[in-house]
C-alpha cells in the first residue's frame, strides 16, 4: 500500500474507487483453471474485433484493451483467444457490487468491473476509508477468487488515478491535503481528457507531468485549450467536486455490429437490421422502459460514420415497430451504395413501462396491448430457454 499523510482537517469526503484486475479474462481463469498462467485475452473476431480484457501476462506482448484483435494475435500468436461471455461477466459483477453495498448505498458504477463508494458516512460502522477498502478487497478475494484494486482520496478524480497506480491488488491512499505532491510526478496523461493531440500540445508548453501543469496560468489554459484548460488547471491541483450518484437513469439502450466483411447485400443487410431491432426491444423490455428517439448508426468501409433519426409518435418497446422506422431511416443513407461494416440501432427519450400506465378498467385489448402480451410471452420463453429458440421467420438461416 502507497499512502500520503496530511494534518488536514476535515470535513471532507471519503471516496474509494475499486477496479476489478483484468475482470474479463480474470473470470475466463476463474472458470478454467488451465488458463492460469497464460495470456489471455478476451475480445472479437479476428478480422475486425478488438481487445476486450487482457491479463497480465498477456499485457507483457504489449496487448492492451481496444487494440484491434488482428494485432494482438500478431504479438501474441500462442495467447488464448476467447469470446466475451457477457452473461458470466453480470453474473459475478452483481456478486461484486453487492459486497460493495454491505458497506455504503452510494455506490456508482462506472461498468461492470468498476465503481465509486462514498464511505463519508459509514467510518463510525466500519472503521476509516482505507479500512473499509481492505475489507470489501477481501471479501471480494474470499467470496469470488478475484483481486480488485482500491483507490482511497478525497475526490473521484484523484481516487481513480490512485486505484491504477499498483495493479493487480493494489490499495493506494491519498490523505486529504495532498493531492497536488501525489499527482505531481505522474505522466499528464493520467488526467483524464489528456489524450495524444493535447499531450504534444501540452508538451509544446514544457508539460509533461502533472506538475509541470500547475506552473501554467488558469488564462493561459483557457486560452490553449478552451473548457478544457479550466479542467486542467483543477484537475491537475486535484480538486474535484462531483459527488458520487448511486442511481444514474437510463438514458437510452442499444446496441451495434461490427461486421468480419462489409456488408454490401441489402437482403442480409436487412437481416441484421432485423437482429439489431430484436435485441434492442428485447434489452427495453428487460429494463421496463420504451424509447421514442430512434436512431440508426452507419459505419462505413470507408470508416465514414453516420447516423439518422427519427422521433416516434409513440414511445415504443416492440421490435416491429422499430423494424419499421429504421426501413424509413435507411432510405436517407447510401447502404447500398457503399459497404458498410458497422450497424447500430438505439432508443432514447425512455419512458416508464406501460404497466405503470393507467388504463381503462373495462376496455378490450388493443393490437398494441396484444403485441406487447406476445412479447413478453416470447421473452419469457427465451429466458428459460436461450435467445436462439424463438426467432423471428425471417432471421432464419435458409
């Protein structure tokens, strides 16, 4: 453990970030202990996927997330190369959180494998911040086989930089006070929005550790980087004011294809179409919720990215209904006309589920109320049976 000291006084909060330790190809070794020791990586296919998860062995080829798959197998050709199992990864991340939730309600998630914890409020019960971060580490050890690594500041950005410095099972503990010698030393690149065009601009400047940023004025900043350099000049001294919000809404839902070879038939670009819109209304009824902006996404072989949208009369979950407006929205692209190698489709504006609605006591079903029955119907079935059972005609293999 890497721990700062301070004679700051509080009040100030007490913030952990956890970070599960190669949580893809982690649970890949967990469930086949023959895989422990070896490079694993977890992604795509191998024409056009990239890299989901790479364990460390497998990071000392180079292999890193979203490097295209095609490299990582030039670099590591004797890796063990696996599909996500996105189903498994849920399965142990709500094991996870859920030991994260013994320990404070306000937890955020960032994703699967990664969270913020306030424990502002929890120390009377369970002891200080690096305390409680020990303790939920070795729970998650104990009751998952996995390591996560911890982060302890007083602000979500300085917590996050502290959790990635010691991996695999580090804790790192930054005292209130001193953010601005922890972050110092560090590579600029650690903050978050410094990517390789602003690192060479920085660079420019005589900036290359975080440091260097505090000798630069807020006005020269903002006049290099715009809102950005605001950001900058704070994140660099570690001040951070974002609380951590345990209950972020739903926002939109969908989902999107990389395709191994451009698609150039309409017929089986129409089929994945069809795919796509199953899944989505399939993932909205999931969440109880129904979406009204409808948007279609096109990438291109070119790499050109589009999208066209369209805001439905109603707010739907039914993959017919969605079937029939992406037709309407693809006749203003050039699939067709040029092969496309991504497809997307998403659904925001969401709105609660219809059951919250207040419908007339004695009517009779509509067609809409009938179809919404059969779809519910049918996702039953595909829960208890797999996605694969029940299918729409036309998504079936001739």
């Amino acid at each position: 453990m890497t721990s700062t000291t301070s004679s700051h006084t509080p009040p100030y909060r007490h913030i952990i970030h956890l970070d599960m330790d190669a949580f893809y190809a982690s649970v890949e070794m967990l469930d086949n202990p023959a895989l422990r020791g070896k490079p694993v990586i977890v992604g795509g296919s191998r024409n056009r996927g990239v890299v989901s998860a790479a364990s460390y062995e497998a990071r000392e080829f180079g292999i890193r997330s979203a490097m295209p798959m095609a490299e990582a197998m030039r670099r590591c050709p004797d890796g063990a190369f696996l599909p996500p199992r996105m189903a498994r990864y849920r399965e142990v991340s709500d094991s996870i959180f859920a030991i994260f939730a013994r320990y404070t309600p306000l937890v955020e998630p960032l994703s699967l494998d990664e969270a913020f914890l306030d424990v502002t409020a929890c120390r009377n019960l369970f002891g200080t911040a690096a305390e409680i971060a020990r303790r939920i580490k070795a729970e998650v050890r104990t009751e998952t086989g996995l390591t996560v690594s911890a982060g302890v500041a007083a602000s979500k950005l300085v917590a996050k930089i502290a959790s990635d410095l010691h991996k695999p099972d580090g804790l790192t503990v930054v005292d209130p006070g001193t953010e601005s010698a922890f972050l110092a030393p560090l590579p600029v690149e650690k903050l978050w929005g410094v990517g390789p065009t602003t690192r060479k601009s920085l660079a420019l400047l005589g900036v290359n550790t975080i440091g260097d940023c505090c000798r630069l004025t807020p006005e020269l900043l903002t006049s290099k980087f715009g809102k950005l350099g605001s950001y900058l000049y704070q994140a660099a001294r570690g001040m951070d004011c974002r609380p951590v919000e345990p209950e972020q809404e739903i926002k939109s839902i969908g989902h999107e294809e990389t395709f191994s070879t451009d698609l150039t038939d309409p017929a089986i670009i129409h089929k994945e179409l069809l795919a796509l819109a199953e899944r989505v209304a399939q993932r909205l009824r999931q969440y109880g919720r129904r979406g009204r902006a409808l948007t279609l996404k096109v990438k291109y072989a070119d790499f050109k990215q589009i999208s066209r949208s369209i805001t439905l009369p109603e707010a739907t979950d039914d993959a017919g209904e969605i079937r029939r407006h992406i037709g309407l929205l693809l006749k203003k692209t050039e699939v067709g006309e040029k092969p496309v190698r991504l497809l997307g489709i998403t659904l925001a504006q969401l709105q609660g589920d219809l059951e919250t609605m207040q419908l007339p006591l004695f009517a009779e079903p509509t067609a809409p109320g009938k179809q919404r029955q059969l779809n519910q119907a049918m996702d039953a079935i595909k829960e208890k049976f797999g996605c694969s059972i029940i299918r729409p005609g036309s998504l079936l293999k001739g």
